[in-house]
C-alpha cells in the first residue's frame, strides 16, 4: 500500500528533474548561440604617399621689380612723376591685401621725404620711422603724388612703425571712399596694389594703432 502511494510521488520527482535537466540544457544552448567576445576592426591606416595640399601664402614673394631704374634729381616737385603701373591685373592673391615688402633686396633708388627726394642710402639714415608713412611707386622712387592712366594697377608701399590694427581708406573721384581693415599688422615695409580704375583723383591714408600717416595722391586721366 505504501509503494502505492509512493509511485506518484517517484514519478513527480523524476518528471521535475526531468525539467530540471532539459531547463540547463537549453539554457546552455541559448548562451553558446551569442558569439565570443568582439572582433576589433582595425582602423585604416591612410596612404603615406597621399600628400596634404599646400595652401597658398596670403603674402605671396615679391613681385619682379621694374628694369630701369629712374633717375630724379633731388627737390624734384611731386607732380613731375609718373606712376610706376601695370595693365594686367595681379594674382587674384594678391589683390586687397597687405603683403610684405623686402627693403633689403629691393630698396627704392629714392624717396619723397621732407619736401624733397632723397637716394635710398641718405634717407634711412635720417628718416625717424616713429610714425606710419605712405608712398606711390613712381618713375622718381618712392613719391607721395603721381599721375597714372586709367586702369592701371598701382604698387601703394607703406611702412609700419609699431605692431597694432591697421586701417586703410581710399577717397574715391566721386567722394565715395572705401575702407579696408587689414587686422593686427607687425612694424616693417609693406605694399598693396591699388586700381586706379577711372579717371580723377584718388587720395589714400592709413592708420596703425590709431596713429595717422601722411596720405597719397594719384591723378588719374
């Protein structure tokens, strides 16, 4: 009577671990369906031989100076000189923007300083460079007039006696006038090139540190 009664029970304890046992099972099956641990994927290494373009400079080398060199005696009146000019436009680089100018290797045979032109070896000897200064590249040197045809491109060069912001204005024929900022400049000489693109005159000034320059005029017919 007792087997009896423990039949049952043998078979529910055997139907448990039954249970049991298929629950492992599966639950081994399910974890070994998941991968091992990740597989890194290596980052590409780019090609060496894959060269990195070269930006071009915003103060290109300086342009090839004129051949002849002019000769004007000393007291020249300013307005007796013709622009030094060109019909073909710059580079699009070097348009509208201050560029470095090399005094050591191509110094001016002369330049309009007190009233008068002095050879380049006599000038940077009295010259002060305490304040800005602006000139007109011309057939006499360096000169703070010149007369030029229209349309032609003009070399402006300029010296800066301090680091500091500098601005520039150009007075148009028509009273129009036109500033240009060109950020923090460093004391040396510079150039920009200047269109004298219709007839009349043109009248140009700087500013660095809020220190004012002379100014420039270019008759132009």
């Amino acid at each position: 009577m007792r087997n009896e009664q423990l039949k049952p029970l043998l078979v529910l304890c055997i139907l448990c671990l039954g249970l049991l046992l298929t629950g492992a099972v599966m639950a081994e099956e399910t974890y070994s369906a998941y991968p091992g641990a990740p597989t890194q994927v290596p980052t590409p290494t780019p090609a060496s031989a894959t060269a990195q373009p070269t930006i071009a400079s915003a103060y290109p080398t300086q342009p090839t100076t004129v051949t002849t060199t002019p000769t004007m005696p000393q007291g020249t009146t300013p307005g007796a000189v013709t622009a030094v000019y060109y019909t073909q436009a710059p580079p699009a680089a070097q348009q509208n923007v201050l560029l470095t100018y090399n005094i050591q290797t191509a110094p001016p045979a002369a330049v309009y300083y007190s009233g008068s032109y002095l050879p380049w070896t006599s000038f940077y000897q009295v010259f002060p460079a305490n304040s800005p200064a602006l000139w007109i590249a011309s057939s006499a040197g360096w000169s703070w007039y010149a007369t030029c045809p229209a349309g032609g491109w003009v070399q402006v060069l300029m010296y800066v006696p301090v680091t500091g912001t500098m601005k520039l204005y150009d007075l148009y024929p028509d009273g129009t006038t036109k500033y240009y900022s060109y950020g923090f400049a460093t004391p040396g000489y510079k150039y920009r090139w200047f269109n004298a693109n219709v007839p009349g005159r043109y009248l140009t000034m700087l500013t660095i540190a809020d220190i004012p320059s002379n100014y420039i005029t270019i008759d132009v017919a």
